[in-house]
C-alpha cells in the first residue's frame, strides 16, 4: 500500500510517502526542491553518475515511520544538499526547511 499525506513544517507544506513493501517500508518526505528519504536512497549514486542533475537529498538509516525521518540524523546528503547547508547529522526536519 502507498500513502501520501501532506505535512506541514513551521508552516511550509511537504508532501510524505509511505510504501509498505514486504519486511520493510519506503519513506520519503518531499517539496518541489528535494526530499529526505530512508535508508533505501543512494546517496553515492545521486552524488557520482547522477551528478549532473542536481538532486537536493539526504538519507537517515534505521526508521520506520515519517516521525522517525523527521526527527532522524542524516546519515548522508547530496553535494547539491550540502550548497544549502545541509549536512550530515542534522535532524531531516532541518534539512527540510532548507530546502524552502
């Protein structure tokens, strides 16, 4: 099953996905700039044979509900992230709003 809820963060509007999948689920919280997501995304991918499009992200490990990402670490980001200041070991929350 996948959901979509929208979220709202210090008044700024995200959109969060949940797709259960067997033994795990998938989750994302995103906005028209970029997205954190779990564990799943490949930050080494985005940064290396992605380079060229600018992917603005950042991955937490080890969550299993959006309130987890929101609150999670970073575990990694984009380069692209990081010329927004965002980086590793901040909350995704923060990331989020500096994707605004």
């Amino acid at each position: 099953m996948v959901t979509m809820t929208p979220i709202v963060i210090d008044g700024n509007q995200f959109t969060a996905i949940t797709m259960a999948l067997p033994k795990t689920n998938f989750m994302a919280v995103t906005n028209e700039k970029g997205y954190i997501m779990c564990g799943a995304l490949d930050v080494g991918l985005l940064n290396e044979k992605l380079k060229d499009r600018g992917i603005i992200a950042g991955r937490a490990v080890g969550v299993r509900t959006i309130e987890q990402l929101l609150e999670a670490p970073l575990e990694s980001v984009t380069y692209e992230a990081e010329k927004y200041g965002i980086v590793a070991g901040m909350a995704g929350k923060d990331a989020l709003l500096k994707m605004i």
